[in-house]
C-alpha cells in the first residue's frame, strides 16, 4: 500500500515537471515568434512604425541577435537591422563575432560593419580574431578595427603587429584600415610596407601614407626615392602620396624639377600642382614648355594636365598649339585643361571652336565642355552642336549653354526658331534650365506652346513653369490664345508655378466658361475642368479652392 502511494506521488512529481518543462518551452516558442515579428516590423514602410519596433528590440536586448543576424542575409534588409545590432551594442558582440565566418557574404560584410560601429567594446573580440586560421576572417577583422580607428588605444598597436601577417590579402587589408586610422604611429612600417613582395601592398601602403597627410612627413625621403620605381602604378600612387603630405614635401619635389630624368619632373610637377600653393604652381612654371610636351606621354598625362590646369592663363598660347596634336588623347586633355582654365582662356575660344569638327566625338564633347566653361564668346558654336550627330555631344553643348546661362539667351531666343525640331526642343531644355535669368525668352517660349512637335511643346511649357513669377502676365495673355490646346498648356504651366500665379486665378477661372466646342463639351469637358481645377488648387488662394470645390462638386454629380 504504501509502495503504490510511493508510486502515484512519483507519478504526480513527473506530470508536474512534464507540464512545466512544456510550459517553458511553448514560452520560448512564442517568445522567439515575436521577435521574428518584430524584425519583421524592421522593413516597416511607416518611419515611426519601424523606429518603435527598432526600440522595443533593443530593450529586449542580446536575445534578439541570432534573429537579426539571421535578416542580414536579405539584400532587401533596411539599414535598421545593422542599426538596431549597434544599439545593442556590446551585449550583441558575443554573438556577431562568429557571424564573421558566415557563409554569406552579405552577412560577413554588414557584420564587420556593425562591429565597426559598436566600436571600442568590440575591440578585444576583433583583435583576437586577427589570429584566427582563416585569413578571410583575419582580413574582415582588419577592416573592423580600421574603422573603429583611434577610438581605441588597442587597435594601431594590433594593426601594425597585424602587417606582419604571412598572407598579402591581410597585409593589403591592414594598409587600408592604417590609413583610416590616420595614426603618426604608423608611418615606420608604412614605410616598410613599401618595400613588400606584394605589388598591392605597396601601392595602398603609399596610398595609406597620403591619408595620413602632414604627419607622414618622415616618409617623403622614401617616397621621393620611389619615383623612380619601375612600377608606374606605384609612381603614380607615390606622387599622390607626396601631393597630401603637402607643403613639407615641397622642397624635395622642387629639387626633383631640376633633376635629369624627365619623368621624374612630371611626377614632381603633378605633386606640386595638387598641393596647389602658389610657391609650388610657380616653380613649375620654369619647365612649362617640358610639361606641355609631356601631355604626349600616357603615364604622366594625368598628373601634368592637372599642373597645366592650375598654372593657367600662361599655359594658353602653348595648349593652343597642341590643339592640333595627330593624338585624339592628347587633344582631349588639352582640351579639358583648358575648360579647367575657364574664362582666362578666351583667347582659345577660336581653337576650340575648330575642335567641334574633330573626327571623334569625344573630342567634340571635351569642346564643348570647355567652351561652356569660359563663357559667353562661345555661345555661337554651341548652338551649332546642338545639331552634332552624336547625343553625347549634343547633351554637352546643351550643358554648356545652361552653365553660361543668361549671356547664352539671345541666341537661344533664335534657336527656339530653328526649322529643326530637335534644336527647338534642345534650346528650350537649355532656358529652361537657366530659369528666371531668360526671362526675356518668355514671349518666343509661349509661341512654342504650339509648335508642331509634342517634345518641343512639352519641353516649352517645363521651360515656362521654370520662369516662375515672371511668366505669369505673359501666360496670362496666352490664356486668350484662339488655340484650344495653347490655352490648356498654358493652364497647366501656371499650375505648375503654383502660389507665384496668384494674379492667373480669374483668367483661369474664365477659362471655364470657354464657349469653344473644341475645348468644351463632349469628351474634352472633362480636360478642361480637371486641367484648370488642378491649377487652381496648386495656385490654392481661397477663390481657387471655392471653384475647385464648386467643380468637385459638378463631378459628383454627373
């Protein structure tokens, strides 16, 4: 009897602990099934909706992390996932941390990123990683810490033990994060760095010191001596490198201009063309006729187009001339020097004029950029190449009309004339990106309201809406015009102008009661009223909204 008493309470004991156990685990379910909702919630098309959702989860705090981590692989993820992951901060690293080895790309990259932003309190995670096996987790541990930068004392010192890593993908990885940190420290092993048996390392240690700047100045010796790398991207990366450090790498730059190796000179000429200081423009002024030469040479193009730009005006009579060179590449950068010289470069106007014949598009495009660019002696030509055969050329002569801008509107005026629809069209493009300044083309603009191509009259009436205020009496007038569809377009561009057409209100409201049956009654009486109720509600005075409600109420009834 008792055994069975023994028996039953044992019995009760274990349904007890059964209910319990499941009990727990249907808590855990459904707690889980929130926060997956939750998440969800994340994507939430309503601002508030979501950043309610991104508070709740954080309070909920390091049990929400798996799931999160989970939505990273959606490439349609809102940001607010990563950002709800740093908000949670350090409670979350535990669980970010083997992220990193994620199969998913996505995922490995948005963690990195998250980790970098948690910042100081993910650091001794991320730097213990920077031992790990796998050189791909080393290499996304790097780039972590980079961005966290000197935020912690902890990262330069591991950063620059982490340049000694037997893999070159980590060591290009850790120039990058060195130049991030901006840190004095590391120029010593950037320096180094310059001399690894991997080409991609030493050309981002040059790039890290330039990011660097002034305090990289120690590494100007090495820098210099590495211009005469045989790897011409190398050179290129040192010259760059040299050009940020700045005014303290000037003296060395100025004694290589008068060093025999021409190449050497251009790179040197480049560099103090960027650091821009007068001192350094005018010592390149005394290898000018070397540096125009050298725009024939493909490496140093770049860097010497960039001084001939800054040293200007006495630069002309010498680009002018080479203008002419049998190079497409040659007559395209001088071309873009001189757009770069701008308005000091009149005297070239004729030059580039010719250009716009040139065989090859792209240096009619180069042209007509740099005619645009030293102002209004060019406006003939240009309207010329709106006809150019080739879009690209006409898009940029159009360009170049709307950065002259109000000295370009006479001739514009004419070109809204032109016989040929695509001018006509490009022309009133171009005033109407040149806005109020062409309000002396309002009166053509509105003939353009009936022209015989829909592009040019839609084009027109984008252009007058542009005019804004200024147009209003005009348009006003066009209200009356005997063409039905003149009148409508006119009413849609004074809805367009909205509260500045507050004069329009009762020619507008006039229009209504147009008699012609063209414009009113049978199918169009809906256009009229619509096009005209929706000026008036853009417009929004009190009478406009009366009559827009009086219509509203028409509708209805119909």
């Amino acid at each position: 009897m008792v055994i069975v008493k023994k028996l039953k309470m044992s019995d009760s004991i274990s349904w007890i602990l059964l209910i319990f156990i499941l009990g727990f685990i249907g808590c855990g379910t459904h707690e889980q099934k929130e926060i997956k909702r939750l998440v969800r919630e994340l994507q939430h098309e309503s601002t508030e909706i979501s950043s309610e959702t991104e508070e709740t989860l954080v309070k909920i705090g390091k049990d929400t992390v798996p799931t999160l981590i989970q939505a990273l692989q959606d490439k349609s993820a809102s940001s607010r996932v990563e950002e709800t992951l740093v908000k949670i901060g350090k409670a979350a690293v535990p669980a970010l941390i083997p992220a990193l080895q994620d199969r998913n790309q996505l995922v490995r990259r948005r963690t990195a990123r998250a980790l970098s932003r948690i910042g100081e309190d993910a650091v001794p995670a991320l730097v213990q990683l920077l031992q790990d096996q796998d050189r791909n987790i080393r290499r996304d541990a790097t780039w972590a810490l980079g961005r966290i930068g000197e935020r912690s004392e902890d990262v330069v010192p591991a950063l620059i033990q982490a340049l000694q890593d037997e893999d070159a993908i980590v060591r290009r990885a850790v120039t990058f994060a060195l130049a991030e940190t901006g840190a004095e420290d590391t120029v010593p092993v950037l320096i180094q760095a310059l001399r690894d048996e991997n080409q991609y390392v030493r050309w981002n240690s040059a790039y890290a010191l330039g990011a660097i700047g002034k305090k990289a100045v120690g590494a100007v010796p090495a820098l210099i001596q590495l211009l005469q790398d045989p790897d011409p991207i190398l050179r290129f990366s040192v010259a760059g490198a040299l050009s940020r450090i700045g005014e303290d790498a000037m003296p060395a730059l100025i004694q290589l201009l008068q060093g025999p190796d021409p190449i050497l000179r251009a790179y040197a000429a480049g560099a103090l063309g960027e650091i821009g200081t007068p001192d350094a423009i005018e010592a390149t002024v005394e290898i000018l006729p070397e540096l125009i030469q050298s725009l024939q040479n493909p490496e140093i193009r770049g860097a010497v187009a960039g001084v001939l730009g800054q040293i200007g005006k006495d630069t002309i009579p010498n680009l002018i001339k080479v203008l002419q060179n049998p190079d497409p590449e040659v007559r395209l950068s001088t071309a873009r020097i001189l757009g770069r010289i701008g308005k000091e470069a009149t005297d070239a106007v004729p030059a580039l004029i010719q250009l716009l014949q040139d065989p090859e598009w792209e240096v009619r495009d180069a042209a007509a950029e740099a005619l645009g660019q030293i102002g209004k002696d060019a406006v003939p030509a240009l309207i010329q190449l709106l006809q150019d055969p080739e879009w690209e050329v006409r898009d940029a002569a159009a360009e170049a009309l709307g950065q002259i801008g109000k000295d370009a509107v006479p001739d514009l005026i004419q070109a809204v004339q032109n016989p040929d629809p695509e001018v006509r069209g490009r022309a009133t493009k171009v005033l109407g990106q040149i806005g109020p300044s062409a309000v002396d083309a309002i009166p053509a603009l509105i003939q353009g309201l009936q022209d015989s191509g829909s592009d040019v009259r839609w084009r027109t009436a984008m252009a007058l809406g542009r005019m804004g205020k200024d147009a209003v009496p005009a348009l006003i007038q066009a209200l009356q015009n005997p063409d039905p569809e003149v009148r409508l377009s006119t009413a849609r561009v004074l809805g367009q102008i909205g509260e500045g057409a507050v004069d329009a209100v009762p020619a507008l409201i006039q229009l209504l009661q147009d008699e012609d049956e063209t414009v009113r009654g049978g199918a169009n009486t809906w256009t009229v009223s619509g096009i005209v109720g929706e000026a008036l509600e853009k417009i929004g005075t009190s009478e406009a909204l009366k009559v827009v409600a009086e219509l509203e109420k028409e509708e209805r009834l119909r």
